[in-house]
C-alpha cells in the first residue's frame, strides 16, 4: 500500500480489505424466534424440573426471570414429552412456525 | 472444566432401545455398579423414540414367518449385500425378544384366539406387528433399567472413544451437557447404541431440528467409531424416508396398509405395490413425485369412520403424538383431505436403510472390547426390534470378553492402579480432548454452532442428496474437508452449545464418510439410497462387496472393499431382483381418478426398472 494514500481504491483496496475480512475477527448480534413450546407460569411449579429432565434435546431450562420452565433453544422436536410428563398440564406444544 | 474418572466393566453409551436391552442384559451378570449406562438425554425420553412405537416392523413369528424368510426378504431389499449371519443372528433371537418384552409389560396386538395378529406390509412376507399401546414401551424400558439396578448417567453425552496403545478400547470420554464437566469412564468393553445420524441433510422446512429422526441422534456413534479406528459400511446406502410433507415425520403405511390405507399419486391412483421402505420404493416414489403425476399422497379418505378414528387413536398417541395437531393446524382431516407426502432429508441409518459401524452377527466391531447396536450399528433394516436384541446380543458378546476373550487379560490402567492415568496414551488422548472442548469455550464470539451446523447440512442436501453424481460429489467434499477447518473457529457460550459444538464436528465428519462412500462406489445400487446418473446401472461384476471406511495410519478417510460374506440362505437371481418390480403396471385399472378433471388411466409410464434392468443377467451367488 502507498503510505501516502490511506484509503486505497479500486483493485488496491479490494486486495487490503480481502486480507482484512480474513483476519478481522467476528460480530454477533441477536435475533427472536418464536419458539413452539409455551408454559402456563400459573400453573408451572417452582422448582419442578420434570420436563426439563424429558426433553429429549435439553432445550428447556428454568427461566431466571420467572423461576418457572421455558424453552431456551431453539431446537424443539415437537414430540410432546414435556407435555405428556408435566404433572400439572401447563405446557401446550405448538408446531414450530416454519412447518405449521 | 472438572474432570472425574469413574472405572467400570461395561459402559454403554445411549439409552434408547438398544442401549436399554444392552445395560439390562449385561447387568443381569454383573454387580451393581459395574455397568455404567451413558445418556445424552434422559433414559425416560430418549433414542430414536421419546415417546413409544406403534409396532414391531420385521416380528419373525412362528407361524407367520420364519429366520430363513426374513433373510431372503431383507438381502432382497438390500440388493444382495448384506451379511447374512448377521441378519440371520436377529431373525433366530427376535422371537425369544419379542416374548421377554411381553413379559415386561409392552403390549402387542392379538388376534381373537390369542394369537399374535401379524400384519404384512413387506414386499413378501409378514412381519409387522402392531403395539396399539406402544405409547408406554420407553415408560417400561425405564422402569426395567431401574428394576434391573443399571447405573445410569444422564445429560453425559460421549465425546470420544479411549484407545489403549494396542488398539483396544479402554473407555469414553464423557462430557456432563448440564455443568460441562468431563466424565471420564475406564471400562475394558464399551457398547456403543447411540442410534442414527439424523442431523445429516436439512429438511426442506429449513428447520434444524424438523428431521425425521430424533435430532439427538447426530451420528455421534458413526464419527466415534471411525475415531476410534474401527470400520463403517454401506455409508453409500443413505437412508431417505417417504414422510408428511413439512411436518417430516412418517405417513405411517405400516399403520394404515393393513387397515386400507395407501399411497396414491396426484391423480389418485396407485402407482407401487408395497409400501414397505426400500430403496426401490423410494426411487419409485420419487420419480412419481417429480413426474406429471406428482406429489404423492397418503390416501385414507375412502376408509369408514370408525377405522380413521382406529387410525387416529394409533398414529396421534404413539410414534409421533402431535401429528394429530400438526393436521388440525391446517384444518385437515383423514376423511375429508388427502395427507400429502414427500421424501425427507439424507441420513445414515442401519435401522431403515444399511450404514452402520461394521458388525458381525456378535455385535463386534473391528476393535477388540467396542460393540454397536441399533440404528449406528450396520445390520440392514434392523429397525427397533432388531436394536433391542442387537442390544442383548452385544451384551452377551461383551460379557464374554470380560471373562475371557480379553487380548493380555490385562486390566484398565485405573483399575490397575486406582488412580487416573497421568501418562501414556489414554492421559494424552483426554489431555488432547479436553484442550478441543476448552479453546471452544474460549472463543465465545466464535461462529455460532447453529450457523455452523445450517450450513454443512445445507451442502449435504446441495451436493449429496441423490440423484448422485461424481461432480457433485467431489464439490461436497471439497466443503466439507473446508468446513474442518471451519469448526475451529466455532465458539460456545455454555455446556449446552459445547454439545452442540461436539455434534456439529459428529456432522461434519458422517458428512464427509458419505460423500467419500457415495464417490467410491461407481455403480447404481438400492434404488434412490445410491442412484448415481454417472453409473446408472447395477454392475454386480464390480460391486457386489461392501463399501467399507476406516481412519488410515496417516489420518486421512480411506474406502476399501470387503467381500460380502457366503450366504447362508440362497436366492436365485429372480428373487434378487424381486423388489424391482413393486410398481404397479400402467396398465392395470388403478381405480378412479380422484382429481377433478382428471379421465382415464394414468398416462403410460415405462414399466422397467432402473438403475437394475430385471432382464440383465447376475452373477450366481454363493450358497
């Protein structure tokens, strides 16, 4: 790169900023999802882990908001063992969104 | 990052069905607390099944069918390569399984004079038998792990195999998915039943986790077995199912077809015979769905009330319970709309299709001490039945290693000594782990796993989904070899993503053994699993061997060939080629259109069968 001229253009650029984008590191950023598992906070017990102990993908876990069950990750089986297993009834699985 | 170091006799890792037989088999023999039962999940909800099945698939039931049957039915439908004593090994112990399973409660349907009511969907045979209530089976295989005094470990899924210097296994590394904590188990025999590789392809819905298979099953058992330096095969042989469109989980024929249900193509008409799940099958049902006649439906509008209410009761509480919702969501029902269909996404499963860890009829791997059983182990069509006594027969192979077919007699370094070892090959094979694991966890703003995992399984379906061609192939290839390099810049934030981290590497690597295998193998084999449009025809002269992968010494993916062994039941060429011919003749009056509009017959459609022509002649086949 030619000292004098710190924003190089055209070819000259493209080739610093290629070296660039190899070695810049990486950004995140966050996005919602709707997610196919709801829980009655109502009706959910503090402290009950049952259907955090289904789930076969281990995407419910206890929210530290409310103290109560929710799903976490996004990588619901729809398979209805957190719902079967609660002994209070309070989870209702949906159909995830994208297959509904 | 804690690392605890537990010794036992046995460890298994997986508790579906497999691994339960295997753990309760072993343990009958052994103390308590020498067999370690390892579960990623939780043993009451985990395997290819969370919830229950609503059959057996391949019963062999005296009176309806016999060992000899089923192994001509199931080499028939593997297109002849298959190890027949293996097949033959299940086929002689489902029975006796079938019995102790009743005995612990799992109910099977009955006909009215006590008799077991065995159902034909096969090609040939009967071998389906329904399980009404098959909703409890995982709830009594729980209870039986207990009553039987397994120790189980849950939420410790296996990251790696241990390997003594000469070869032997010596145990697992375990990693706790809640506290991301190391397990490291020392066991002279591990019984690995950690089911398919089911995260393979993308299901057309884009949704990760919308797979056919329970998503947990991530080929964890394929990629330890290869690390571990034992041999897969018929990686080629892809498992790919005819499902509910979007909602990507069985139509059920097996259910249905007894009770009058059946696929249909648009036009209402049937277009193959049998619905049992072939590869021939498949490629019949694909060439339908991309033909003017497509898609492909499950047809029940026809059937009465009370047999869609039957139908409903089965398929809406078992297999898959919220099918039932995913139907009402679109305000559709049996009697009224017809349940359109399509094929799912790749995966490696030995339980519907042939690729597995390579095993003989003991449930032996190529390394001494290591047994699979189940989806990951390569028995042909082994489905859950053949998963539960596989499970036993390893057990049953693992026992008798303990006691006496141990190479040295020697003992587990921690055993020897009571302390973890510090040095030598097992202390440097968990070092090199651990240090994997923990610079995950330090790159915390690396390439999310999710991102990862999207984009390996979408080059899987952009260049290994068949139609297979060698272009195609070497350019997944090229993709997957990057994307090791790629794993490295991965990060994860929790002990969650860590096993998502592992898994995207489990992924990775079924991903490269299946565009290896498929590159290999330069003819075209079990209709769709192995259709390559290079190679369209079946060349027995060249290929009727087993494609094998192992790890070479240079570390590097090689395909060899095996020779499929002798048989032990004979077919002559014409039953080889019997699953050739399940599409119904264009010819045939099909039944009435249901398509308004639609008149006539179906327009005619070539009746031979490709890639195998059924006038081609065959090598004879050893008897």
């Amino acid at each position: 790169m030619n000292p004098t001229r710190p924003f190089p253009t055209g070819a000259e650029r493209e080739a610093v900023k290629a070296a660039e984008a190899r070695r810049v590191g990486n950004a995140q950023t966050t996005e919602r999802f709707d997610v196919p598992v709801i829980v009655n906070e109502e009706k959910c017990i503090s402290g009950c882990h049952i259907c955090i102990d289904s789930c076969p993908v281990d995407c419910l876990s206890v929210s530290p908001v409310s103290g109560k069950a929710h799903m976490q990750f996004d990588e619901c089986w729809y398979c209805l063992a957190c719902e079967l297993d609660c002994p209070k009834d309070a989870i209702t699985v949906k159909i995830p969104y994208l297959l509904r | 990052m804690e690392v605890r170091h537990t010794e036992v006799d046995v460890v298994v890792i997986g508790g579906g069905s497999a691994g339960s037989t295997a753990a309760i088999r072993a343990q009958r023999e052994l103390p308590v607390g020498r067999v370690l039962l390892l579960e990623k999940a939780h043993v009451k909800r985990s395997g290819a099944i969370a919830i229950g099945m609503d059959g057996l698939n391949n019963a062999v039931i005296p009176g309806h069918a016999t060992p000899e049957q089923y192994v001509k039915e199931i080499t028939m439908a593997n297109d002849g390569i298959v190890n027949q004593r293996a097949v033959m090994a299940y086929a002689e112990r489902s029975f006796e399984m079938i019995r102790q399973l009743d005995g612990w409660g799992v109910k099977f349907q009955k006909t009215q004079s006590g008799d077991f009511d065995v159902k034909k969907v096969h090609h040939n045979g009967s071998y389906v038998l329904p399980m009404p209530e098959g909703y409890d089976l995982k709830k009594i295989l729980t209870r039986t792990i207990r009553r039987a005094g397994v120790r189980v470990s849950n939420r410790v899924m296996a990251t790696r195999l241990l390997t003594a210097e000469d070869g032997r296994v010596a145990g697992v590394i375990g990693l706790d998915v809640r506290s991301g904590d190391l397990e490291i188990v020392h066991a002279p025999t591990v019984i690995r039943c950690c089911g398919a590789s089911g995260r393979l392809g993308l299901p057309a819905s884009g949704y990760l986790y919308g797979t056919y298979e329970n998503p947990a099953n991530a080929g964890d058992g394929y990629s330890l077995a290869y690390h571990a330096g034992a041999e897969l095969t018929g990686i080629e042989c892809f498992q790919i199912n005819p499902l509910i469109k979007d909602y990507n989980g069985p139509a059920c024929a097996y259910v249905t077809g007894p009770l009058g249900g059946h696929t249909v193509n648009a036009r209402g008409h049937r277009f193959i015979e049998s619905d049992y799940w072939s590869g021939q099958m498949m490629l019949e049902f694909y060439r339908e769905l991309h033909s003017e006649n497509g898609p492909v439906y499950l047809k029940l509008d026809h059937l009465a009330p009370e047999t869609l209410t039957e139908i409903e009761r089965v398929l809406h509480r078992t297999e898959r319970p919220s099918r039932g919702r995913f139907h009402a969501g679109r305000g559709h029902g049996y009697a009224s709309d017809l349940v359109e269909m399509h094929i799912s996404e790749i995966g490696l499963c030995s339980g519907h299709s042939g690729s597995g860890v390579w095993v003989n009829e003991k449930g032996e791997t190529t390394v001494a001490g290591l047994y699979a059983a189940g989806d990951m182990a390569c028995v042909p069509h082994n489905y859950l039945l053949g998963a539960m006594t596989y499970g036993e027969i390893c057990a049953e192979s693992a026992l008798r290693y303990l006691r006496d077919g141990r190479p040295g007699g020697g003992t587990s370094d921690a055993r020897a000594t009571g302390e973890p070892p510090t040095t030598g090959a097992l202390a440097e094979q968990i070092a090199l782990e651990r240090a994997r694991l923990v610079a995950a966890l330090g790159r915390p703003r690396g390439i999310p796993h999710h991102q990862f995992e999207y984009k390996v399984r979408r080059l899987v379906n952009d260049y290994l989904q068949p139609p297979k061609t060698a272009n195609r192939l070497r350019l997944g290839l090229e993709h997957f070899e990057r994307a090791l390099d790629e794993l490295n810049e991965v990060g994860a934030t929790s002990p969650h993503e860590l096993m998502r981290f592992v898994e995207a590497g489990f992924i990775r690597d079924s991903a490269e053994m299946a565009a290896r295998a498929s590159l290999f193998r330069t003819e075209s084999r079990w209709g769709l699993y192995h259709y390559r449009l290079d190679y369209p025809d079946l060349d027995d002269d060249a290929w009727f061997v087993h494609v094998n992968l192992r790890k070479a010494s240079d570390g590097r993916m090689e395909a060899f060939k095996r020779a499929v062994a002798p048989y032990v039941v004979s077919l002559d060429a014409g039953e080889r080629r019997s699953y050739y011919r399940i599409r119904v003749p264009a010819t045939a009056d099909s039944g009435a259109p249901v398509v308004a509009g639609a008149k006539g017959p179906p327009p005619a459609r070539p009746t031979e069968v490709r890639p195998a022509s059924s006038t081609s002649t065959h090598q004879e086949l050893p008897s």
